[in-house]
C-alpha cells in the first residue's frame, strides 16, 4: 500500500479568480498546469466578469 501524503505536502496555488489558495487534487495530475481556478464557481465568475466589464464600455 502506498504511503499516505499529508495535504501540506501536496503542491498548492492560487485561485485566478479569488486569490485563495487551493490544493493539488488526483483528478487534476494531468492538468496541473492548466488548472487556474479553485472551483466551477470561480471559472464561471471569471468569465462573466469579463463580459460585464466590456458591457459597461
């Protein structure tokens, strides 16, 4: 059986959207270098903040 990590050990970074700090997550290990965001909800935010901001133009 393979030896457990503690989850301080694991990579971290930060959320694009919100700026927390979020863990690095098995589903994730292909795509860690793409991963942005902490959550569906803050990659949804993001981007209707994008498009609210050019409708106030």
């Amino acid at each position: 059986m393979p030896k457990m990590r503690k989850k301080s050990d694991l990579p971290s970074k930060d959320c694009a959207h919100c700026g927390l700090s979020f863990a690095w997550r098995k589903k994730w290990a292909r795509d860690w270098d793409n991963v942005r965001f902490c959550s569906d909800r803050c990659r949804s935010a993001s981007k209707g903040g994008a498009k609210r901001a050019q409708d106030d133009r």
